[in-house]
C-alpha cells in the first residue's frame, strides 16, 4: 500500500463528524454542516450567493464561534450567506479546501504548512491570524507526576499530523524519546483520538495523559487530570499561533472583497472579544451548544477561556518554528514556506482601522 494511501486511511478514522461529506482523500473527509446565517438585505459580496467557511468545536477557534454567534461575519458579507462547517481537526480541513468544498478555514499552523506543501504551494494562503495558546499536557496524577513518569506512557493527541500532535512529538523528542510519527509507538505512545472521545479514553484509563486544546484539556481537568505543561511555556513571551485563517488561492483570486468581508468580521470578533470577554465566553459557549448540543460548563469553560489569547497577527515566524517541528519529527520534508502568507487584504482591514501592520516573517507572497 503506498504511504499516502495509509495515511490517507489512518486519518480518515479519526474525522467522525458524519454529516457533512467532503469528497476527495488527503487527512480525513468528514465535518458536521454548521447551517447558515440569514443573509441580511444587501447586494451580494461579489456577487457570491454564500461563503462557506470552516471552523473546530474547540475554544481556539473563538473568533469564528463569537463570530458566528454574535453575527459578524453575515454583517460584513451583506447579501451573500455565510454558512458553516465545523471539523475535527485541521488535516480534514485542509482536505475540504484542497476538494473545493470549503472556501476559509480557521486551521492550525501544521496542517496549514502540510497542504501548502503538498500542493506545491498552489492550493492555499494564509490570510490572516486569530488566536494564540489554549493548548496543555494534562495527565493522571496517579500515574505521573512529573515529565520524567510520561514515559512509558499512552498520551493521545487530536490527529496525525495535527498542530497537537507535530508538538508532542516534537517535545518527546527534546526528552530524548524516540516515537515513530506514523504508529505513535515508541518510548511513549501517541494515540491519534477525537477530541469529543479522549475525554472517556482519559476516564476509562486506555490513555494516560493528553496534548490537547481547550477545551478539551480543561474537560480532563474537570475529570481529576493535571495541567503537566501549558504549551505556551515552551515559547519567546508565551505566545504561538494556534489558529489561521486560510483560503483557497483560487477564491482569494477570484473574490478578493469576500476575503476582505471575512477578515474585517474577524477583526471585529476579535476586537469585541477582547472588549467583551465575559460576553464573549458566553457567546462562544452558545455558538458550541449550538453545533453540538451542549454548552460546557462553568468549571470547564472559565479556565480553558482565560489561556487562549486572541489577536489578528499571524505570528507567521512561530509558524516557521512549528513546520521545522514538523520536520525533525519526520511527518515532513523541509519546506520552501515562501509565499504561504498574503497579508495584504489584513493588512487594508487593519490600516482601516486604525491598527499597526502584521509581518510575514519574510514568508509572503511576492
């Protein structure tokens, strides 16, 4: 079987989300229709009848639940509907726009530098940033106690070849552990599990330990976990991308005023939520019961919201620092990440606004 096919299939267990086919095989297939907005009275936003945007159940993703739920988005594209697709993880996401079956997406860094990669840097760009931490090592205290008991043990993580997943290896690795990236066996065990399930895989004892976002790790928290690490510890002045915002290179070229319309509602999440953060945590929290059918509750909302910060910089040179993860955990080849960013319709949006420009880190279109 070639290495793609299998990896193709390993991914494709773990997208479990069935309501929403996206055809097409690369990281996983599948993501749950998060329905529309009612497109408000106006002229379409270049004469698109919708925008299909894309986005995680997870509380990294803020900006897109606050700015679903809060309206922004279908503010900024007037006439022309925004409707939504929430996924697993970002490989799946990643497969959607590759597919043309998404046009943005709120993904991670690692599967962002995967499929410009592997489309030769011709399928997709990163347009914008949104939010920064939110990401722990929680595990039994019963079993470990301190980093040196993590060995030897099952430590699960969203998705092969998730931004979670490239962290982990890459920290076991600075342990001195040796983990093979495509089965996860080795001085440690990475087992590949859908955020909705480690929790119960946690609590049943099959694994012991997880690298997870919010609010997941605060879900282990609640469940007698312990916080080992904040990933944002591990990073110049604690902050790292956790979230872009990407699009095809096809639809950034052919409708540039719906990218714009999508950024200026990103921005204008962000600033809300920023000015609004008990409103804002709220909101998110409604946009979540909303797409799974519960909200979270206060001893798991509170503390996974105070650890994500969110902000339109993409913090691009963290990126660069991420896929080098990447690539010494051997889930990628060294990559030529030179044209991955085009800031420039941000950079117009915040310019608008009044605001400082963001940098490329040099990794910009030309």
């Amino acid at each position: 079987m070639p290495a793609t096919t299998a990896l193709c299939r390993a991914l494709a267990v773990t997208a479990v989300l069935p309501l929403l086919a996206l055809a097409a095989c690369g990281y996983g297939s599948q993501a749950k229709d998060a329905g529309t907005a009612r497109a408000v009275s106006g002229p379409r936003t270049d004469g698109l009848d919708s925008v299909r945007i894309g986005y995680f159940g997870n509380l990294t993703h803020g900006t897109a639940l606050v700015g679903a739920q809060k309206g922004f988005f279908q503010k900024e594209l007037g006439g022309t509907e925004a409707k939504y697709a929430v996924f697993n993880a970002g490989p799946s996401a990643i497969e959607a726009l590759n597919s043309d079956s998404l046009d943005v997406a709120f993904i991670g860094p690692s599967p962002a530098v995967n499929g410009w990669t592997k489309a030769d840097g011709k399928n997709l760009r990163i347009v914008g940033g949104s939010a920064s931490g939110g990401v722990k090592l929680v595990v039994n205290p019963d079993k470990v106690t301190s980093v040196r008991d993590v060995e030897g043990k099952r430590i699960a993580t969203p998705q092969l070849g998730n931004t979670q997943d490239v962290a982990f290896l890459d920290w076991a690795a600075r342990q001195g552990w040796k983990v093979d990236p495509q089965s996860g066996k080795g001085d440690v065990t990475v087992v590949r599990s859908d955020n909705k399930v480690t929790p119960d895989a946690f609590r049943s004892g099959s694994v012991d330990g997880a690298w997870v976002p919010e609010p997941t790790a605060s879900r282990l928290v609640a469940q007698g976990g312990k916080v080992l690490l904040d990933e944002a510890s591990l990073w110049p002045d604690g902050k790292f991308v956790i979230t872009n915002i990407v699009v095809r290179q096809e639809f950034l070229d052919e409708h540039p005023k719906a990218v714009e319309a999508v950024l200026r509602a990103s921005v204008a999440s962000n600033r809300w939520i920023n000015a609004h953060p008990e409103e804002a945590k709220e909101a998110a929290n409604a946009r979540l019961a909303a797409d799974t059918g519960k909200p979270l509750p206060a001893n798991v909302l509170d503390p996974a919201w105070k650890s994500i910060t969110f902000l339109d910089d993409p913090l691009a040179a963290t990126l660069r620092t991420q896929a080098g993860h990447a690539v010494r955990a051997g889930l990628l080849e060294e990559p030529d990440l030179k044209g991955i960013y085009d800031l420039s319709l941000l950079r117009k949006v915040l310019r608008a606004a009044g605001r400082p420009a963001v940098d490329d880190a040099g990794l910009g279109v030309s």
